[in-house]
C-alpha cells in the first residue's frame, strides 16, 4: 500500500509543479506567451483526446458504445456550459470564457483518474512496470498541464486559483490507482466509458472555446504560427502515446 500510494502522488502532482513554473514568470513574459500555449494547449488536448483516450477505450470495448459515450460527453458538457457554468464575459474582445477553466479542470480531473488506474493496475503486475507507467504519466503530464495554466489564466484565473484547482484535479489519480488495485475486476467494465467521456471533455474544450478564439484574436504572429503549434502540441502528445 506504500508504494502504490507513493506512486499515485509522483503521477499526481510532479506534472503539476514541474508545469507551474509557467506561473512563476513575470507577468509580461507570461502575457507573451499566453497566445502560443494556448495554440499549443489545443493540439495538445485533441492529441491526447484522439491520439491516446479514445484508441485505449475502442480497444477494450465495442466501437459504438464508446463513441455514444463520447458523444454524450459532448453534450454533457455543452449543458453544463450552457446552464450551471456558464458565465459570459460581456467583452467581446476576451479571449476565453472563464468557464474554459472550470472545464478544463472537471476534464483533467478525469484524466488524472485514468491515470490512476494505469499506475494501479500495473503494480498488479510488476513494482517494475508500476514505476515505469509512473514515469510515462509524469512526462505526459508535463506538457498537458502547461496547456492547461495557459487556458486558465486565459480565461482569467489569477495564478494561485489556478494552481490549487490544478493541484486538486490531479489528486483524483489517487482514487484511480487504489480503485484499480483493489477493485480493478469491479471497475474494469466501466473503464472504457469513463475515458471516452474524458476524451470527449478535451474535444469540447477545444473546438468550441479555444480554436474560436485563435480565430478571433490571431496574435500568435500569424494563422500559420498558430496552426504549427497546434501541431506541436498534437506531436508532443504522439511522442508518449507510440513510443
């Protein structure tokens, strides 16, 4: 029990407080950066969402269900913007609403879950195999979790708010490992509509709030900078996911 709760907190916050040294740049360097992390941020959400979530979900379950489940979540999530979240910002010159934070957060917390559940079930396996999943979970972690601040304070969060909710949606990888390692044959058949409603969470954010409002406020330098670091960010992902 040690090492698997050791484990779930490396995988839950090391990506975080590697990521929040985002945060502790000066504010006008942050500023410059903001436009191209949250270009960044896009790619990386839909690599992790179409790249990683959903190929794991359609290999463990059959393809209609797990897409149903997926275009469910897209409707889940357009409800709760549209109804309980929902708060628009009167300005037509912002660049995020500020509920692409709360968004983002109830998704990653999703993820992190998932992520759980892999360090959990590996140590079913082998300590070996649970420290290297660990490992695999930090380093995506990483990169996923700098889109993430980009797209919170975008979206207006002052720098701590967005640390804590970050920090706290990253411990729900504690509850996914010990689901996994001590219910995993419980838990397994829910599996693959959990991380579909997941990926579909990182969809939504990122067609209906975050490529808009590149396409609104191009101040990345151009159409193209901002398409290559979309890129960059679906390649980041595709890096972890193949390899």
């Amino acid at each position: 029990m040690g090492m698997l709760l050791a484990l779930s907190l490396a995988g839950s916050v090391l990506g975080v407080l590697a990521a929040a040294l985002f945060l502790a740049l000066p504010e006008r360097r942050r500023n410059a950066f903001l436009p191209a992390l949250v270009s960044y941020a896009t790619g990386t959400l839909l690599g992790a969402a179409f790249l990683g979530l959903l190929p794991r979900a359609l290999s463990s379950a059959p393809p209609a269900p797990v897409l149903g489940a997926a275009l469910g979540g897209v409707f889940l999530f357009l409800g709760l913007e549209k109804t309980l979240l929902w708060r628009h910002c009167h300005n037509e010159n912002c660049d995020v609403h500020p509920s692409a934070g709360t968004m983002i957060v109830i998704g990653d917390a999703l993820h992190n879950f998932m992520d759980g559940v892999l360090i959990g079930s590996a140590l079913l396996v082998s300590p070996g195999l649970a420290f290297t999943s660990t490992l695999a979970v930090v380093a995506h972690e990483i990169p996923q979790e700098t889109g993430d601040f980009a797209i919170m304070l975008s979206a207006g969060w002052p720098r701590k708010k967005a640390f804590i909710a970050n920090i706290l949606s990253s411990l729900a990888t504690l509850p996914g490992a010990f689901a996994a390692y001590y219910a995993f044959g419980f838990f397994k058949p829910a599996l693959p509509y959990v991380i579909a409603v997941s990926a579909a969470s990182f969809i939504y954010i990122a067609l209906a709030d975050l490529i808009p409002a590149a396409h609104r406020v191009p101040r990345v330098g151009s159409p193209l900078a901002q398409f290559m670091l979309g890129l960059l960010g679906v390649g980041t992902i595709s890096v972890f996911v193949f390899h």
